[in-house]
C-alpha cells in the first residue's frame, strides 16, 4: 500500500498553490457568490447532517482534496481496515474496532456481548449499588462517557482513573463493600494507575471484583470472579465498544448498549461505501487537513451542545491526539508538515462564556465542529448564531475597532436527532474514521501511541530508586 510521503503527491503541491490562490477570499464574499452554498455544501447520511458550507473552501478546493485521497490510496486503505488487515505496521496488529459492532462479528465478540449482557442483567437487578470502573486512558474516557451521558439511574457507576489516591475515594465515597462491583480493565493487568488502584479498592474492602483483560491468568491470581476478554487486534481508544464498556453497559442498560453498537455500524456502513465526495467522515478528515497543512490552524475545536456530551470533547482528545500525535512516518521518516492539530473544546453554551472571545477576535485562527442534537431551541439558536458570528463577523466601519470581528473563521455543523444511545455511536464512530483517513493522507500509523512510553519508564525507574 501506499507509504509515499504525503508532500510527493502532485495533488499536495496543488491545494498549497490553490490555498495561496484563495488566502485573500472571505466566507462573507462565497456565500453572496451562491445563495445555495448552504445547501450544496451539506450531506446527510446515517442519521447525521453535515454542514460545512462555513469552511474556508469552494468546489475545486473539495476536488483537489478528492484527488489527495485517491493519490493517497484511501480506497486501498479502508478496504484493509475493514478486512482486518494490519494496519498497525509498527506492532504487526490488525485495528479491527468496526468488527466489534458488525453485523456479522466474529464468534468471540458474539459470545462476550451476549456474556456481558448476562452479567449486566443480573447486576442491574441483584443487590449491587455501586460500580466502581478502574481504568486509564481507553479503559476509562469511552464507558465513563457513556455513562455520563446516557445512564438511566438503575445503579451509580463511578470511575477511577487516577493514580492520585483521591480520584478513588471520591468514586468509593459513601459505598458499601458488600454492595459494590469493581471492575478493572487493563489489557495487560500491569497498568501501574489501574493496578494501584485495584488494591487500594482491596484494601478498602471490595470483595468482588470484575476483570475486562487479556492477560485471565494474572486476573485470576488477583481475585476476580468474572474475566472478559480484551483483542490484540482493538486498540485501547477504539475498545469502548468491546468488554471495555462493560460497565456503560451496567449504567445504561445492555438494549440501550444493542443501540449504541447499531448507531456505530450505520456510521461504517456508510464510510465503507460512500466515495469520498459524499462521505461525512472522509469530507470530516479531508477538511481537517486543509485547515491543518494548508490554512495554517494548529488547534482544532469541539463544542457539543449539550450537557451530555460535555465528556466528549475529553475523550476526542485522546482519540485524534493519541492517534495522530505523529512526527514519524509509516516509512521511518521525519514528517516536513503538520499532523493532527491540537484538540480542544466543552459544551456550548458554557464554553461561549469561557474562551470564545479568542475563538472570535483572537490572532490565531481555531477551526471548530458545533454539534448540534436539537435538544432545545435555545440551545440550538446558540450554536448556529456562534458559527454564524465566525464565519460573517460584522462590517460595520462605524464600530471601534475592539467591536469589530473579522469573520472569516471556519466551523461545520453536525446534526443529530436527540441525545439517544444509537447517536453517540453515530458520533464517536465519525470521529473514529475521520482519524483514520487523515493518518492515511498523513502516512502515518493512528494506532500505536508509542510517545506514552518513555515517560512511563522513567517514572518506574524513579520509584524503584526510593
């Protein structure tokens, strides 16, 4: 497949001359241009609405990057994603995350779902109040999101991530051992946070403990009385969908997890099939590297508008930064560009009152995605005026200069309908196959994450010092 470096492609040397072409063009100047932009600029497919007419793009800027994805072999790569291919080069592993949602799932991921929702069940109705999920990273941000958003109150689920020792008291606070489930995933059980954790909660006095691992033995030999599996082939940001959500199952109901899994394969079936023009998560990513290597816009912003999605933004950051954080090519060599920008953000309309002075009259450009759930008028009329205010500012010479907004700032739009478990599958898996195309345009590998290593290292060579 396709590891050229992505400065080699002749599709790469034609958006810089076509973003230099168009740098002086304002979104005010396309809109009056085609009373229609709004609607040419829109796709819908899979249950979401995609707006991105606000970008700082026009219709060759759309073909150019077209072209950058077929020069990239984006069709070459997805069809491997999906077959399971290894597209994780650097550790000879497949990054087969859409298998744990398909229709046809292989047997093992059938036989754990139905195991997992057994076991939820039977938690939901027993004499269990309290779930105490000890992870980090991917074991932690999907189910914690999850359950922020969507738990229907039947039991209190709580995290703990922190090796900080007041992360888990506060997530044991007021529970009884007698009552309470920890569940600890880590897929090698030797997660220095997780583990610490783990037997602090021992200490503590919790008697039953759930496992999601890989490793069953060391599982076992700790004390645990039910130990679902974790794949080499699911990296740790793209497990919530496996046993790792096992306790977002506790807390929003194994029909309402069935949804959650069905939202995520209508998103894959659509970016499996769709070519790139009509494709949300490709136009998602190729929009994204526009902003990034050729406007200039180092940081990248989420604002969700809704209180349920106020995790999002948390566990975005490490989907695209961990994924992308690249500065090594699948090739071994040093990129000469820019990859995945920093990502940012909070819910709307908190985030208004917080840092959108910079994101409105700043001196840098912050790019952002509103998503909208039509959850309320207000809030809905507040994040379209938000987009609207950035891309239009204000014209009038008459103000002072610190009442003037430039404009000329890019966002898009993604509508929903509501805040329901099939949605924020919808979501989470855009976002997934839009990090995923952007490493193939980047010639980079999004699912190792070997940056996190050294410093872990470091910090066990400092303790065994003591």
């Amino acid at each position: 497949m396709n590891t050229r470096s992505a400065t080699d492609c002749p599709a790469w040397a034609a958006l810089a001359a076509h973003a230099e072409q168009s740098r002086g063009l304002h979104l005010r100047e396309q809109f009056a241009a085609d009373g229609e932009r709004a609607k040419h600029l829109a796709l819908q497919a899979a249950g979401v609405r995609y707006d991105y007419s606000r970008q700082r793009l026009g219709a060759m800027t759309l073909r150019l990057l077209a072209h950058l994805a077929e020069e990239r072999g984006f069709a070459e790569w997805r069809a491997a994603l999906f077959a399971g291919k290894p597209v994780n080069d650097t550790e000879k592993r497949a990054a087969w995350h859409t298998a744990l949602r398909a229709a046809d799932a292989p047997a093992e991921v059938r036989e754990t779902l139905a195991r997992m929702r057994t076991l939820a069940s039977d938690i939901r109705s027993a004499q269990v109040r309290r779930i105490v999920n000890l992870g980090t990273g991917g074991s932690d941000l999907g189910p914690r999101l999850l359950a922020d958003a969507l738990s229907d109150g039947a039991i209190d689920v709580r995290f703990a991530a922190n090796v900080d020792p007041h992360d888990l008291e506060r997530a044991l606070q007021g529970a009884r051992p007698e009552e309470t489930i920890v569940i600890v995933a880590s897929k090698t059980f030797t997660t220095q946070e997780t583990m610490a954790n783990a037997e602090r909660a021992k200490r503590w006095g919790a008697a039953r403990f759930y496992a999601v691992t890989a490793n069953v033995e060391a599982a076992k030999r700790f004390g645990a009385t039910e130990v679902l599996p974790m794949w080499d082939w699911v990296g740790g940001r793209y497990s919530v969908w496996s046993a790792v959500g096992f306790a977002a199952m506790c807390a929003l109901g194994p029909q309402a997890f069935d949804e959650f899994l069905a939202g995520g394969r209508e998103i894959d079936e659509h970016f499996a099939s769709a070519p790139v023009e009509k494709n949300i998560p490709a136009l998602m990513a190729l929009i994204g590297v526009w902003n990034t290597n050729f406007i200039g816009c180092a940081t990248h912003a989420v604002l969700p508008y809704s209180n349920a999605l106020r995790l999002l933004p948390a566990y975005l950051q490490q989907l695209e930064m961990e994924s992308n954080g690249k500065r090594v090519d699948r090739a071994g060599r040093r990129v000469d560009y820019a990859t995945t920008p920093v990502l940012w953000g909070a819910e709307g309309t908190v985030s208004q009152h917080s840092f959108h002075q910079l994101l409105h009259q700043g001196t840098q450009v912050v790019p952002c995605d509103f998503i909208d759930l039509g959850l309320e008028e207000n809030l809905s009329a507040n994040a379209r005026a938000q987009a609207d205010a950035l891309a239009f500012g204000t014209q009038d010479p008459a103000l002072p200069p610190y009442r003037q907004y430039p404009g000329n700032r890019p966002s898009s739009m993604l509508f929903l309908d509501g805040c329901s478990a099939r949605n924020l599958g919808r979501l989470i898996a855009l976002y997934e196959h839009k990090v995923f195309v952007q490493g193939v345009i980047w010639n980079i590998n999004s699912f190792d994450q070997w940056g996190v290593e050294l410093g872990k290292e470091m910090a066990k060579k400092l303790l065994s010092r003591r």
